[in-house]
C-alpha cells in the first residue's frame, strides 16, 4: 500500500518538461495519422462541430476528470509501475496487461453499444498505447491525462461523438 501511494504522488508531482510536452504532440500526431483515415472509413467519425458555448464548456471540463484524469490514474499510475521503479525496458508484461485491463473495461456491460464497435475499440486501443507511451517516458499522470483529454474533447466537439450518446 505504501508503495502504491509513493507511486501515485510520484505521478502528480512529477513535472513534465519542455520535451515530454513535445512528445506528447507527436503522440497526438500520430494517433491522428494511424486513427482518422479508420475512424472516417469504418463510419464511425463524421466532422459536426459543436458550436454551443454550453455544450463544449461542459465537455472540456467534464472529460477531464473522466475519462481522462479517473482513467490514467487507474490504468496508467496504479496498474503500471512508476518508471523509477523499474527500467521502462523491464515494464512490457505490465504494460500489456494495463492495456488489456483498458480494454477490457471498455467493454463492461455498463457501456454504450457503440464502444463495443471495432472503429471505437481501435480508438481505445490506440489511446491507451500513446498514453502508456507517455507515462512510461516521463512518469507523470499529467501528459497522459492531457493526451486523452484532448483526443476526447476532439471526438465529442468535433467529429460526432456526442450525437453516439444522444442517439
């Protein structure tokens, strides 16, 4: 137990530099390159802009906290160990089973339907990949939360991922 809260307060006061920040666009980057040509092709992305200052108020602050802040603690700062703990070369068998467990929660019960389509699971798949990319570089929760919260806001505010969960 003590290990686990010196790892999660690692994650929050560990701050990311100049460096981390850029390889986090370059993650951006390149989820955006391997998961849009999918996304758009498979049907499942569509460009509608939310315009509603409300709606996209609302969006930003609350996929910060989830799924971005709730999911990288979980599955990133508690399931992986603090990359002070281990060399990140010695950190794959965790990595794998984070990204499994990630993937595995997307497909609760509790879920929308839609989360159980291939386009959206690549999506996932792909997040959880550049986020544990991420952590794993620069053992902070704060990059991988940004990561994530960006890549969602994008999908809710600008390519039809709020109308999945009106519809």
């Amino acid at each position: 137990m003590q290990s686990l809260f010196r790892r999660i307060t690692c994650a929050f006061v560990t701050v990311p530099c100049a460096k981390d920040w850029v390889q986090a666009v370059e993650l951006i980057v390149i989820f955006a390159v391997l998961y849009l040509p999918i996304g758009f092709t498979l049907g499942f992305l569509k460009i509608e802009i939310q315009s509603s200052w409300q709606t996209i108020l609302s969006v930003i602050t609350g996929t910060f906290f989830m799924p971005a802040l709730l999911e990288e603690l979980g599955f990133r700062v508690v399931l992986l160990p603090h990359p002070t703990e281990f060399p990140t070369s010695k950190q794959w068998i965790f990595s794998l089973l984070s990204w499994f467990g990630f993937m595995a929660y997307h497909l609760h019960p509790f879920t929308p339907l839609f989360f159980r389509e291939p386009a959206f699971l690549i999506g996932a798949g792909l997040i959880g990949i550049v986020c544990t990319i991420s952590y794993l570089e620069n053992g902070s929760i704060w990059v991988p939360v940004t990561i994530h919260w960006l890549i969602v806001a994008a999908w809710l505010l600008l390519f039809g991922g709020l109308a999945r969960f009106h519809s």
